[in-house]
C-alpha cells in the first residue's frame, strides 16, 4: 500500500530535475577582458559612429584581435624554407597538416635509389583530389625503380641532385619547385603533390588534380534554341579552356589572381590584350586584388565584392553561364572573372542593355532578333508595372478603362471583400511563394506543389471571393512577363520593384508610378558599373556602336565596338564586311 | 552605408513619406461606385431641370462574380429621374438614396427634350464640360416631342444585340459612319461649335417609334413632299417618323440644329447626309438616286467621300457668296429599271443625274439653313476667318448674323467606279403572260 503511495506521489508530485550537463559553448577568455576593457576605455569614441555602426565594427575586430593571437598561439615556429633534413620538414608537415588528425592527407615515405646511394623521401597529398594513377606513374615509379636506370647523359655528373630529380627522374609534365614551404603547401591544398627529398633544400610540387567534378553540361539557366550548348562547370582551367576553344586568339589574356586569405580560390581575369582598354583591366584588377576575406566559394560573391553599387536593385555586374557569351562580349573590350569553384563567370562593366540581350540574339536572323527584343521589352514594362497600373487604374483612373471592362472588373470584384491593394498583394505574394517554393522542393514533390499552388490559388481563391478572376490574370502575366527577362538578377530587381510600384500606385495612381519611373531613371542614369555609366548609350549617349543596343542591326553592319567601353580597336569589321556583295568587275579584279 | 548613400535614401523616404501624407487621397474602388451610362434633361418646374439617369449594373451587364453568367438574369440597367435646380445638385440628391458614389465617367449620351433644347442650354453645356467627370466625347441627344421626352427615350432604350447598353449607345451613335443618318455630335464639338464665332452646333435627333404593329405604318410624317417627290427615299425621315415597327423602339436620325444655344430647327436624315457631305465627314453610305430614265425605279448607289470638298467664301456687296464643290464616289448596288448603265457611254447619264439630284439637294439644303434657320451649320465661317489679319477685326465682321445673307452655288463632281460583281443586268427571260 505504501509502495501504491509512493508511486503516485512519484508521478504527480514535483521532483527538482537532476543536474544535466549540458554543453555550452563558452566565451573566449580574451572577449570577456575585451568587452569589460571597450566599455571602460572606446565608449565614449563609439557614441560618435551610431549604435548600429558601433554593434558591427566592434564585434568584427574583435575577433580578428583574437582569432589571431589565436594562430600565433598554435603555430609555435613557421618554417619559411624548406630544410635540408627531411625529418624537420616531415615533422613540420605532420603539425602543419595535423596528421594523423587529419584523414584524408597522405604521408608517403619511400626511398630513392640513386647510384648506389639510398636517399629518403616522402610524398605528400590529398586522397580524393589527386589523380592516384598520375603519382604511381609518373613520380613513384621513376624515383623508386627508374632511378638506377643509367641516363645517358654526360653532364649528369655536374648536377646536383636537385636539378638531377627535376630534369631526368619525374616523368610529370607540370612540376613546380620552389624552397618556400607556404608555397609548396598551397599546392598540396590545390590538389598538389608535394615530394620532399633528404639532402636538398627544395622540394617540388607536382600538378596532379584528379578530384570529381561535373563535366561540360548543356546550359541550365541560359537556354537558347539556336547555338551552342556548352555551360561551365566548375573547374577554372575547364572554364579558360572553354572559352579559349571558341576565340583561339593569342591575345586573349588569362591572368591568375587568387582571393581569400585562407581559400586562396584561383580565379581568372581575361581580356584581348589588345582590345580592352587598359584602365579597364587595371580596375578590375585592383578590386579583384584588394579584397581581404578569408574564404570565398562563389563568384556570386564576387560580384557582391566588386560591384559599384550595393543598394542598387539593378545587378551591375553580368553573370552567365555560357562560354559563348562571355567569348563575345570579351571580343567587345569587356572584362571576365572567372573563379574556380563557380560555373558562372562574371563579365563586367556592364550596362542596361546587356541584360536585355540574351546569347541567342546574335545566332538568329536579325528580324527574328529584333521581334525577340520588342517581345522582351514589353514583357519587361509588364512584369514592372502591370499590378502597379492595375492598382492605379481601378483606383483611381476610371474613365480610362474601357466601359466593358470596367463593368467586368465591377462585377468580379463585386463579392470581393478586400481592398484592390490588398488583393494584389496576397496574390503576389502567394506567387512569389509557389516560385520560391517551387526551386526549394525537393523534385519528387514538385508537380504536387504545382497543382496545389495552380488549383488552390488559382481557382479556389477566386471561388472564395478572395479575389477577383481579373486579378488572377494580371498576376499571371506579370509572372509570365517576368520569366521572359534574359537575366535571373534583372528579374529578381523587377521583383522587387513590382511592389514598389503597387505601393506608389496605390497612393497617387499614375502619378506614383510616374514618380517611380521618375526616380527610378535617375537612379540608373546615375549608377556606373566599372566607370561606365550603365544607361549607356542612351544616357548618356555616344557617337556609335548603336548597331547592337535597343535593336540589332544586321550582322555585316555592326562595324563598331561600343563607344563607351573606348577600347583600342574600335573597328570589329570592315565597312564592307560581306565582300561577296560587291561584284569582281567593282572591285578591280 | 557612407553618408554618401544616406543623402538620396533620405530624400527618398522624405518624398515617400510626403506622398504617403495624401493618404489615397481620391483613391475610390471600382466596386465601391456606380456608373451612369446615359443621362437625360427635362423640362422641370420652374426652373428646375428633371434628370433621368439611367444606371447600369455591372453584375447584371458582366456577369456575377461566379462567371459565364452572361447577363441573363433581368434588367441590366436602372433608371432614376430626380428634379433639382441643376446638375449637381441633383446627383447629390441621386447620392443620397443610390447606394454607391455616382462616378459619371462612363456616360455615354446626354439626352435633351426638345422643350429644354428649344429654350436654350447652354447652362446644361457649360456645366457638363467644366465638371471634371463627364467625358467630353459623349454623344449629345436631342429627344423629339413634347414632355418628358428624354426620360421616355431613354426608358424606351433596350438593345437586344448587346448586353451592355454603353455599348449599343457607342455602336448605334457611331453608325452615322456607314450610314450618314447622323453626326458626331460630341459634348465637346458642341460646346466649341456653340460658342465659335465661325460655325453652329447639331445634336442627334432621337426618338420612339410611333407605330406599334405593321399596320399602321404610314409615312405622313416624312418630309418627301416639301421636297417635291412622288414618293419618299429612305432619307426623307426623322427620328421617330421612320416606318417601321419591331423590339427596337429608339430611333436615332436627322439632327436638331442650333442657334447659339436654342435649337432652331430639324434636319431631316438625307439633309444629315449632305450636312456631313459639306463637312467633309461623309465616310460611305447607300443612297438612293431616281432612275433618270425610267421614272418608276430607283438606282441604289455606295457612295463614298473619298476627297474633302472645296469650299470658297467670298464677300460680293457685303454679301457672303460661298461655292462649294463636293467630290463623291460611288458604287453601283443595283439597277431596277435593267438599263446598261455599267456601259462607257450610259455611265454618264447615270453620273449627271446624280450630280443634278445632290446640287438641288444641297442647294435647297443650304438655302435652308440660311433663311429658315439662320445658322451655319457647315461651318463657312472657318473659310472666311482666314481672309481677316486680326481677330478682333474677325470677330467685329460677326459672321453669324451675315450667313443668312448668303448666295450658294454648289457642284458636285460625281464619279461611278465599279458596277458591283455584275457587269450588265440580264432580263429575266420567259413567256410573255409569266413577264406579265
């Protein structure tokens, strides 16, 4: 019975709960003594910058104060040059890799047979981004069993080892030798393979990448009917190689330049040396070269670090996927980055009526071409404005809509217990969310979602009287609209402003959205991207190079470069580029 | 962010928030008003004005919300009179007991009775065009008879091709276009033609027909004799003197003519053609010529304006001598009487029979104008203004009181270009006692 007691009185009574330990992840000691020393000593300097300011510069130096102190903490002595004893250089490898904390990083140790002599060496790389088969090949086999071979050359004896390795033992195409460790072990980091030998003060770091990686797909996102169907992938020599293939010119320039301190992500920076103006490449360099960060994946990215401006809906900066249009627009004098790692590349400057043309363009016939731009345009000023004039006209602008129309926009708003606004509002947004949705969702689901989002928003929200079946149909072609712009970062910038327009329309009808457009272009006329002002060149305008901006002239009459890009070579072709059309006897033949 | 971008980001919030500061000021849902579609004026007491609106509902004309309804379901419009002293003080009246806000924007027709047209409305005009809402382009209307004559025409106004009846008002008043029985007589023409120095305005004739079963039709109204006819032609009616019966009880032909602002007189449907031939706006139209060689049968043309006229004032004695020469074209619809008129050589027979029969009309058409209703409606006055180098010198010439004055002399250049699919009518062929 007393058992019974208990055993109720364990269920319903409070019992204090055992202490659990828990983790927490503490403060580090320096940011307390940090914290206490800024308030006593900065405070009355941060005042002056504004809360908000002071909240972010503070905290971000503070843990660079400590994350470096930290580093000097860990790594007691660097070694800047390689040793000759390959016991100081293993054991400086195995704390620099923290091996064997480390998995994937192997340390091979072998001995070289030269001449009756035994010298130590060892081997060291990344399982999984080295090509196995290129290191047992090429640089095991010749040290281990090729070394004794007897190389017929005379001057053999007058070398030193070093020079010996490099010259006659590694059968590798791309070897690197250097005497700086931070060097070396770049490399390794990049899919290298470093090999140390006893004795000599260098080593050498073999080229042997062989990680996984996509191949050459079809485009994703910048599809074209017409033309080719290459896309980039992910790898930065793939990405040159891609576009060298398609302008096979001298001139085209690949410059390497690395960003990140801790990434060190190679990128590409290419131009035609002797198209693009100087105080280009120069600009772009500098940005490129002037950004302190520690890791950077993406040149999404990038693009965030070098653009002009941030605020901007506007994207200043090109990216695209496809070799060919990155091809074509280096032969206009413009700029590309591409970064290892990101299969898009960035071409820059950039002004409004590059995001207008897609790559497809230049590959159709120039009526065809032209019909594409009008098309694209309209679907443009459709995807901005159709809610915000819709909101202006049932509004505000009666007498501007058709008598019938008005009596049908009447009568399905008639049970519609919102405001136009409102109504607007909803239906972009549960647009908006099926898009957003609709990418996230994992591809099994994705028809499902389609149904829900088309059947429930579609026709169940007009059945409800949620909103009107007109309304339905300006949402959709704005969205359709909104497809059609070339660009994925234009697209989202008209997004964005869509209900910038439907706010201002809502609250002064056209004259709002005159006001928007109003400022809108002056903010574009405004911004520049790499010194070049983006409405060119239409605002400000320019002698030539018209041919291929708002519309496309015929191929054989695009005889100018853009003016604005002052390249060196203005000319792209002669005046008369199509010589056929003039007959022999004209010609003096 | 510098203080380099918080300067525009201020100015913009700051004009944000002085636009917010209007607070959807006028801001009116389209649901929340209703929209008159035609209004009429009649003669109050007193002073006052009896309005009549006739109000058209949307849910009938569109369909409901539920769709596909088609506008089946009962009246799609609804009519109000109200007698007030003015304008807007009667739709403040309407306001009060018509649920939404009135928004007069979609208004169609304004319609005058006789009565109030004949007294004078240039107060009426002069209220429509300041007030910000009535649209300029609205056909204006003048209803024959006597009474309450606008509130019946437009009580009287069922279209049954159209479930809209904006829409029967905006088809019906733009035939004049292949028909030449009407004018465009716009709010605005009108206000510009009332108060211009150089021209006189026109309204629309309308009315209800008179005759309720085929019967009784008859066509002592038609205005065939003064002309001097054996029998009348299609445009020898007016608003509601058209012999017909059917569904369709509104008619719409001929035009009220103006002096100023009182209405002096009639046009009848075939002076409304030449009134519009004069003008310059005769688009095409199927006209109806005697057969100049068989008295019996008529010749049904196409004729068409393809060239403005050339007109000409000139002052001989102090006396206005306008010369008017119209250009018209023509097809041939049919032939009764057979004779070849599709050959070279009877063509012409054909074609001077027309120019004879369109000068004596517009001759007896412009005397007209100048004697019995002294007024302009053709609008010389424009013609003569470009003889005067200043305006005050133009305006001291008073046009409008020497029109009556006027001595005519009117040509028509009339020229027959295709004959229709048939080259030639071919007689029916059989025996004598069938022909008979």
């Amino acid at each position: 019975m007393a058992n019974f007691k208990k055993l109720i009185k364990d269920i319903f009574a409070f019992k204090e709960p055992k202490p659990q330990e828990e983790f927490i992840l503490k403060e580090k000691e320096s940011e307390k003594i940090d914290d206490v020393s800024n308030k006593n000593e900065k405070s009355p300097v941060k005042e002056k910058k504004g809360f908000i300011r002071s909240l972010f510069t503070r905290s971000s130096n503070d843990e660079k104060d400590s994350g470096s102190s930290d580093k000097k903490n860990n790594k007691l002595e660097k070694m800047v040059y390689v040793s000759k004893d390959i016991t100081e250089n293993i054991d400086y490898l195995k704390k620099r890799f923290s091996i064997p904390t480390n998995g994937d990083i192997v340390l091979r140790e072998f001995d070289i047979l030269v001449k009756d002599k035994t010298i130590s060496a060892c081997l060291i790389f990344y399982d999984g981004m080295v090509n196995g088969m290129l290191i047992n090949l090429n640089i095991l086999q010749p040290l281990m069993l090729l070394s004794n071979l007897d190389i017929k050359d005379k001057g053999t004896e007058n070398k030193n080892i070093s020079e010996y390795i490099h010259k006659n033992l590694v059968t590798h195409n791309q070897v690197k030798v250097s005497r700086e460790f931070d060097e070396i072990i770049d490399e390794i980091n990049f899919g290298g393979c470093g090999v140390f030998v006893d004795g000599i003060d260098i080593a050498y770091a073999c080229d042997v990448k062989g990680w996984q990686h996509r191949s050459v797909d079809r485009p994703n996102n910048e599809i074209v009917i017409r033309g080719p169907q290459e896309s980039f992938n992910e790898v930065l020599r793939v990405n040159t190689a891609l576009i060298r293939k398609i302008l096979k010119d001298e001139d085209l320039v690949a410059e390497s330049v690395s960003i990140g301190e801790r990434s060190k992500t190679p990128c590409s920076m290419l131009y035609i040396k002797d198209i693009a103006n100087d105080s280009l490449v120069n600009e772009v360099r500098r940005r490129l070269e002037n950004i302190k960060t520690d890791y950077i994946f993406d040149t999404g990215e990038l693009e965030q670090y070098i653009e002009d401006n941030t605020i901007m809906p506007t994207p200043q900066i090109i990216a695209t996927e496809r070799p060919d249009r990155v091809a074509s627009m280096l032969t206009e004098g413009k700029v590309a980055v591409i970064m290892s790692g990101s299969p898009f590349a960035l071409v820059m400057p950039t002004t409004n009526n590059d995001f207008l043309q897609s790559a497809e363009d230049a590959y159709v016939r120039f009526p065809y071409a032209n019909l594409l731009r009008v098309m694209r345009v309209i679907a443009i000023f459709m995807s901005l404005l159709l809610p915000g004039l819709y909101v202006a006209i049932t509004n505000f602008h009666h007498e501007m809509i058709p008598t019938d129309l008005l009596f049908a926009i009447e009568a399905s708003r008639e049970r519609v217990p919102f405001p136009s606004v409102v109504e607007i509002i909803i239906m972009e947004f549960a647009f908006e969310l099926i898009r957003e949705a609709g990418l996230r969702v994992p591809s099994p689901i994705g028809p499902t979602l389609g149904i829900i989002g088309a059947l429930i928003l579609g026709q169940a929200a007009v059945a409800a009287n949620i909103v009107s079946p007109i309304l339905i149909i300006v949402v959709a072609v704005t969205g359709i609209g909104s497809f059609a712009i070339p660009n994925f970062s234009l697209g989202f910038s008209f997004r964005i402003l869509r209900f910038v327009y439907v706010f201002l329309a809502a609250i002064a009808g056209f004259l709002g959205i005159t006001f928007g457009l109003f400022v809108q272009s002056i903010y574009l006329c405004n911004a520049k991207s790499f010194g070049v002002p983006f409405m060119a060149p239409f605002g400000p305008k320019t002698n030539s190079g018209y041919e291929d901006q708002f519309f496309r002239a015929p191929i054989w009459k695009q005889e100018n470069r853009p003016d604005f890009l002052n390249t060196k070579d203005t000319k792209k072709q002669p005046k008369i580029s199509r010589q056929w059309a003039k007959s022999d006897k004209k010609r003096g033949k | 962010m510098g203080s380099k971008a918080k300067k525009p980001f201020i100015v913009i919030v700051a004009f944000v928030m002085c636009l917010s500061m209007t607070g959807c000021f006028d801001k009116r849902e389209v649901d929340d008003l209703v929209n008159p579609i035609a209004i009429g004026f009649d003669k109050g007491e007193g002073n006052s004005i009896r309005m009549t609106l006739q109000i058209a509902i949307p849910t009938k004309v569109a369909g409901g919300g539920d769709g596909g309804g088609g506008g089946g379901g009962g009246e799609s419009v609804s009519f109000t009179t109200v007698e007030a002293p003015s304008i807007y003080s009667g739709l403040n009246m309407i306001n009060t007991y018509v649920s939404k806000q009135l928004n007069m924007s979609q208004i169609k027709v304004v319609v005058f009775s006789e009565e109030l047209a004949r007294e004078g409305i240039e107060k009426y005009i002069n209220a429509l065009i300041r007030g910000r809402e009535f649209r300029p382009n609205s056909y204006m209307l003048v209803a024959r008879g006597t009474g309450n004559v606008a509130e019946r025409y437009l009580r009287a106004v069922e279209p049954e091709l159209e479930s809209n009846p904006a829409k029967y008002y905006e088809m019906v008043l733009s035939a004049y276009r292949y028909t030449g029985f009407s004018a465009n007589t716009s709010i605005i023409n009108f206000y510009k033609n009332m108060v211009s120095e150089s021209t006189q305005p026109l309204a629309v004739l309308a009315d209800i027909s008179q005759f309720e079963n085929s019967d009784d039709i008859n066509t002592d109204n038609s205005t065939y004799r003064e002309k001097g006819r054996d029998y009348p032609l299609e445009g020898d009616f007016k608003a509601g003197d058209m012999p017909k019966v059917g569904t369709i009880k509104s008619e719409i032909m001929g035009l009220a003519v103006f002096n100023g602002s009182k209405m002096v007189g009639e046009f009848d449907g075939e002076e409304t053609q030449l009134q519009l031939m004069l003008e310059g706006n005769f688009g095409y139209s199927f006209v109806t010529i005697p057969d100049p060689l068989s008295a019996d049968n008529v010749v049904p043309l196409n004729i068409r304006q393809n060239r403005n006229p050339k007109r000409k004032v000139e002052i001989i004695d102090g006396k206005p001598n306008i010369k008017v020469k119209v250009f018209l074209e023509a097809d041939i619809l049919s032939i009764q009487s057979g004779i070849n008129y599709e050959s070279i050589d009877k063509v012409t027979i054909l074609e001077t029979s027309a120019e004879k029969f369109f000068e004596k009309g517009l001759m007896r058409m412009l005397k007209k104008t100048a004697q019995e209703l002294r007024s302009d409606t053709a609008g010389f006055g424009k013609e003569m203004k470009g003889k005067f180098f200043t305006w005050d010198e133009w305006t001291d010439f008073k046009w409008i009181e020497k029109y009556p004055d006027s001595k005519f002399e009117v040509e028509v250049d009339f020229k027959i270009r295709r004959p229709g699919l048939m080259l030639r009518t071919n007689p029916a062929t059989g025996t004598e006692e069938g022909e008979q």
